[in-house]
C-alpha cells in the first residue's frame, strides 16, 4: 500500500518539448483533480511544468535521464518515492548536470537522508524540520524523515505527489499515455 511515483519538474520547458523527451503524449485535459493512478502532467503556477508517474504500473515512466535531457539551458528535478521501501529520491539537474541530491533509504526502520553535491539553503531547513518533528515523535512515531524529498518538491516547485493532483486547486491536468 502507499505510493509510489516518479516526478520530473522542468523550469520554463512546454508540455510537447516534455512530452517528447519523455516518450508520452497528451491523451485529454481534465478541469478536475485525479485521484487514480496513471500518467499526467500539470503546469504548476509560474514556471514549471510537472510530469509524473503515479502508481507502482507507471513510477518507472519517468526517469533521472530524462531530468538531465530537460534540464539542458533550464533546471530540472527528479523526484521518487516508493511507500512500501520506504525509499525516496530528489535530485536537482541544471545544463545537462546533477548539482544536488538527497537520498532516504528506511527499509530497516528510520535512518536519516544523506545529500550530496551543493544543495540550496532550503534543503539544509527543511531536513532540519523533519529531524525536529522525528525528534517529537521518537523512534516508533510516523517516520518523518522520509518526508523530506516531498516537502522539499513541494518548497522548490509547488508540487507534491501526494496531495497536488488530488486538490484540484492547480487545473487542467493532462492525462499522458505512449506515444
């Protein structure tokens, strides 16, 4: 149970040019939120665009490779999360290059993320935020380290995998299939 999802956010790259690198194609626009699993895509306010792969049939549509691909002349992200590991990922790309990354791996119970590269200043507070409120609830609490890869995409782009689709409070969604 849980999710399970893959998310690229591209900065200032239109829905086609994303659409193409990524190997999908708009199927239909919805003007109300989603909550099945499935393949979208979502214009979030101001400049970037979000391409996601919800659910354990469609996570692996949406890859790092295609983050550095879109990253080129822009920045880009890459997001995973998988509920039933407990593992999770978000990684920064600029001009074709990865300039930061956080990992969490909680299979074996809660552990703390490790980041790598140079991270702006909100990753430093937002992982110090979910420490915070691990430190609250204690070793048999809900394990919030494994929050701060979303928390982060929401704080960098507007988006979380949990939450954004299902809100409808950023519209329309593009339903994606194969090209």
């Amino acid at each position: 149970m849980g999710f399970r999802a893959s998310w690229v956010a591209a900065k200032n790259v239109d829905l086609e040019a994303a659409l193409a690198v990524i190997g999908l194609r708009e199927e239909e626009r919805l003007d109300e939120e989603v909550a099945d699993p499935g393949q979208y895509a979502v214009q979030m306010p101001g400049e970037w665009l979000v391409v996601i792969g919800d659910g354990s049939e469609f996570m692996d549509t949406v890859k790092a490779r295609h983050a550095r691909e879109l990253s080129r002349g822009t920045e880009a992200l890459h997001f995973t999360c998988n509920d039933t590991t407990m593992c999770t990922t978000l990684s920064a790309w600029r001009d074709g290059r990865e300039i930061w990354g956080l990992e969490y791996v909680g299979v074996d119970g809660i552990s703390t993320p490790s980041v790598s590269g140079t991270p702006p200043e909100i990753v430093r507070e937002v992982l110090a935020r979910c420490a915070a409120e691990q430190a609250e609830a204690g070793s048999n609490g809900p394990d919030y380290q494994y929050e701060a890869a979303a928390e982060l995409g929401l704080a960098l782009v507007g988006f979380r995998h949990d939450q954004t689709l299902f809100n409808g409070d950023v519209l329309p969604i593009s339903v994606l299939a194969p090209r």
